[in-house]
C-alpha cells in the first residue's frame, strides 16, 4: 500500500475512535475488546521470540502478545497488530511467519501513524531543534513506546535534526536523564519486560453465558468449557444468577 493511504487510514481511525494525544493501554484494551470485540493475550514468550500475531477464526478476532518484550515495544504491537485488522482484511492470521514483508512494513507505518501522529508530533516537539537522546526520551514517554520507535519516527518527520547515539543503551539514557533532570518523572517501566499474563476472562464468560441461556449450548457442552478454562460451572450459573 501508499505510505500517504496508510497514514490516512490510522488518522480517520483515530478521528473515529474519538482519540487525542497519547494512546495508553488501557485505551488499547478498551478499544480492541469493544470496539472490535478482539480477544487480547498477553503471555511471557522469552525476550527472543516474537513480539506478537494476530489471528481470525470462524469470524472471532485474536490477539497475542509476548509479554517478555519491554512495555514501550507492546504498545507498538498492539498497534501493528490494530493495522493488519485496518489493513489487511480477509485473512486469516498474522505475523506467525512473519514471511509478507510488504504487510509487515504496512502495518509498522500503521501503528507509528497512529500512536504517534504527524500532525500532533509537530504540535507537540515541533519546536525542537536538535533531537539528542534526551528529546528521543521525552518523545518515547510521551507517546508510550520504545526508545528505538520514537527514535524512528523521529526521523521520518524530523529528518536531519535527529542526533541521537544508537550505540548507547535506553538504561543508561534513562539513569543520565534522572540525574540531570531530577524533577522530570520517567517511567522505567516502559523499558521493561512486565512479564503479564493475561487472558479475557470475563468476556469469555459472557460470551458463555449468552451461548448458555439462548440455549444454544448444552449444559454438557457448558461443562466441557468450563473444564477447558479450569471455572465451575455450578459458580458460574449461580453467579449470572445474581447478576438479574
């Protein structure tokens, strides 16, 4: 696809979405469990293995992501995987082989477009005019992702005003940026695996119940569910029970 088509499509996406600024987890989650009714994952995979994939079965959208990764680095997969549902519609899974290079390189310009907008980063560090490691840190915690993605969005918009040092670690940017500037509070955890393990729980249930009480699962076919997912089904009837 056109570079200029992809970053329309992230920017009329968060014009729909009703988004300004940054987009935290939390929006993320809220956003692709009810705006897209996605199931989201999050599983320690190890730091090696990859960041994430997205996956369609019978109509039902899934998404994985490895936990073993730095938070900043989940963010932007979330994203990525966000621009194959936008982008690549009518298949069924993604990023598993990772073979696709062209829809790979789609969907990273989707999710730089869409957390980190052109218009609004302009607004926002337009004024900078030299961008050293310090502004690629700022940049980074403003926007909720690694280091590394700040930095190459960066220089997508900025160009030739990026001065910043590859060589150096974020760890180490981080501890000099705290010395230097004390009163500023950076988030180390964006930095760092967070290690979640995460499964959707209570939209799994809901789905269960409304299967359940529309009769269109058996109490036996309950059972089996609720055994796969290590519930009690007896707690579980009870406690929808409650909920009338």
């Amino acid at each position: 696809m056109i570079k200029s088509d992809i970053s329309s499509a992230a920017a009329d996406l968060r014009q729909k979405l009703n988004l300004a600024g940054p987009v935290s987890k939390d929006i993320f989650v809220d956003i692709l469990e009810n705006h897209y009714e996605a199931y989201l994952f999050y599983y320690p995979l190890g730091q090696d293995k990859i960041s994430g994939f997205a996956k369609m079965q019978k109509g039902i959208k899934f998404i994985f992501i490895n936990s073993s990764q730095a938070l900043g680095r989940q963010n932007f997969t979330l994203a990525h995987e966000l621009g194959h549902f936008e982008l690549h519609q009518g298949r069924e899974s993604w990023d598993i082989d990772g073979k696709n290079q062209t829809r790979e390189r789609d969907a990273d310009h989707f999710a730089a477009c869409f957390l980190m907008p052109e218009e609004e980063c302009h607004d926002v560090f337009g004024d900078t005019k030299i961008f050293t490691d310090f502004d690629v840190l700022r940049f980074s915690q403003y926007y909720r992702v690694s280091f590394e993605d700040a930095r190459n969005r960066i220089a997508t918009l900025f160009k030739n005003r990026l001065k910043s040092d590859k060589a150096e670690k974020v760890h180490d940017i981080v501890k000099k940026a705290q010395n230097l500037f004390p009163e500023q509070n950076f988030d180390y955890s964006l930095y760092e695996p967070s290690g979640e393990v995460r499964e959707p729980v209570l939209k799994f249930t809901d789905k269960m119940k409304q299967a359940y009480t529309e009769a269109d699962i058996s109490y036996g076919k309950l059972i089996e569910l609720c055994q796969n997912r290590k519930m009690n089904p007896l707690e579980l009837i009870d406690l929808w029970g409650q909920d009338h």
